[in-house]
C-alpha cells in the first residue's frame, strides 16, 4: 500500500505547488505590468506594500511582501495548521521572486479602463489558483479568520473593512482620492475574478425539499426532470410523524421548473435552497434515462 501511495502522493504535491506557480506568475504580471506602473494598489498585505514601494521605491516591493507576511505566517502556524502555513510559505516565496523577475517588464499602455479590468482578472485568476491550490499570499485573510473566531464579523466583513481602510489611507497620503477609487474598482474586479477560478461559471444549487408526498414528488423530479436526489429519513418537529426530506443538487436553469413542479403537486411544500461553490464527488457523474420521457437528459446527482 505504502508504495502505490508515493507517487501519488507526490503527483498531488508536484501539481499543487505549479498551480501556485502559476498564479503567483499571473499576480506578479498584474502587479509590475498593470496596478504598479499606474499608481494602483491591492488590498491586504499587496496593497500596503505597494503603498511603501511608492513610498520608498519599487525595487523593494518583494521585500516588502515578505517581510509584512512574516507575523502572519506565525499566526497561522498558531491557530490555523503547519501544511496551511507550508503553502503560504511557498506562494509568498514564488510571488515575492516573480515580482523580482518582472521588475524592468515593460508596462501596459493602455486606458485606465483596460488597466483595471485585464490588471483585475490577471491579479483575480492569479490569487484564485493560488488559494486553489491550498495557499494565500494575504496575510490579512489570516488574521480575519482569527478575529471571526473571536467575534460575531464573518472573515468578509473583516477583510473588506481591512481593505477600505488601505484604499481609503493610500488616498489620504497621496491625496489622490480618484486614484484610490480606481484601486478599489480593480479590487473588485480581481475578488470575482477569485470566485469564478474558485467556483468556476457553473452555478449549482442544493434543494431540500419537505413534502406530504415524498414518493409522488421523487418520481416527478427523476423522471420528468430527470434529476436524482436522496431521501433522507426525518421526524416532524411538532407532529412526531416520520416524514422523508428530498434532497437533490440542481443547476440554476432548472431551479424554476423544478419549483413549479413540487409546488403545483404540493402547495404546502417547503423549499430551502442554498448557493453551492462547489461539488466534490468521489464516482463519475452518471446520467439516467427513462423510455417514458423524451426530454433532455440532465445530469444526475445522487449520494
């Protein structure tokens, strides 16, 4: 067992530090050709050290990115895991040595509108495989995990109050407040940019279903849907009575019919649907058909 597990195990390994490699290329792109030569920042760890390269100069921004992630590496060690501080390690090292390399690399003439958009993307889908790959180059997504655990603020309201603050004191040093705002935009360019690398442009949504008529609805969604589902043994909060809830895994085309369909066989139906970044799954999706219906096959989700 052991040797069969080596080489995948090194397989994993290999491919998640050139994924990091990969987006810490992408990022440092971003950086020396885009934001970099056109005033702009990012948030976070990024964005302070760019403010100090502008500050000081710009042949030290690695350094910068370095040095500021240090205490943040050591608070990740202390409350969150080793192999989470191993990738973070890496990818900081891998950014920090790009930014280096790229240092004379022409910068992009363009408007400011190409600029914050290809700068924003490049920097979104960069930082995406680089959490992707199980690392982080922002030290402050760190530290709003640990204040989340210690207060009520969920780690975006940390790191968008963070990240405010750093646009709002690089406008009120510069007193540029337009170029401020135009970091802000690329910011927010480069955040959807990690959610589609992270998420991909697939949206999935998780359906559980409570119904009076669990067997009449489940034949409905599998075989005029052609969806599967699992039915999950519960108990009624105020009746006591064994009552069986649906659940399914659905794409967002299908939500409406999907709807229509419980409800007009059940109005008394109860619906919760939950936004889903992402379905792992262990065996190949598998796809059903049924002679009785001449629809479309849909893909089949089933646990």
């Amino acid at each position: 067992m052991t040797t069969k597990k080596t080489p995948k195990t090194f397989w994993q390994f290999f491919s998640s530090i050139l994924i990091t490699a990969i987006g810490a290329l992408l990022a440092a792109i971003s950086i020396r050709i885009f934001l970099l030569p056109n005033k702009l920042i990012d948030g976070g760890v990024v964005g302070i050290s760019l403010i100090l390269a502008r500050v000081f100069s710009d042949k030290y921004l690695s350094y910068f990115l370095v040095l500021l992630n240090l205490p943040f590496l050591y608070l990740a060690y202390k409350h969150i895991r080793k192999s989470f501080v191993v990738n973070m390690f890496i990818a900081t090292v891998l950014f920090a040595a790009f930014l280096s390399l790229l240092q004379n690399a022409p910068p992009f003439d363009g408007d400011f509108l190409e600029i914050i958009v290809i700068g924003g993307v490049l920097l979104g889908a960069g930082v995406g495989f680089i959490i992707k790959s199980g690392g982080c180059t922002d030290g402050t997504e760190i530290l709003a995990i640990i204040v989340n655990r210690k207060t009520g603020f969920t780690v975006g309201q940390i790191i968008l109050t963070l990240n405010i603050f750093i646009f709002a004191v690089y406008g009120w040093i510069f007193k540029d407040w337009h170029i401020a705002l135009k970091s802000l935009m690329t910011y927010i360019v480069a955040f959807k940019m990690i959610d589609i690398v992270i998420a991909g442009l697939d949206e999935v949504k998780s359906v559980t279903i409570m119904t009076s008529k669990p067997k009449k609805i489940t034949e409905l969604i599998m075989h005029e849907l052609g969806l599967g589902l699992t039915i999950i043994p519960g108990i009624g909060g105020f009746s006591g009575e064994d009552k069986d809830i649906l659940f399914l895994i659905v794409e967002r085309l299908d939500l409406a019919e999907l709807k229509d369909l419980v409800l007009s066989e059940d109005p008394t139906a109860f619906m919760a649907i939950e936004n889903l970044h992402e379905v792992a799954y262990g065996r190949q999706i598998s796809r059903i058909s049924h002679k009785k219906t001449t629809r479309k096959k849909r893909r089949f989700f089933s646990f």
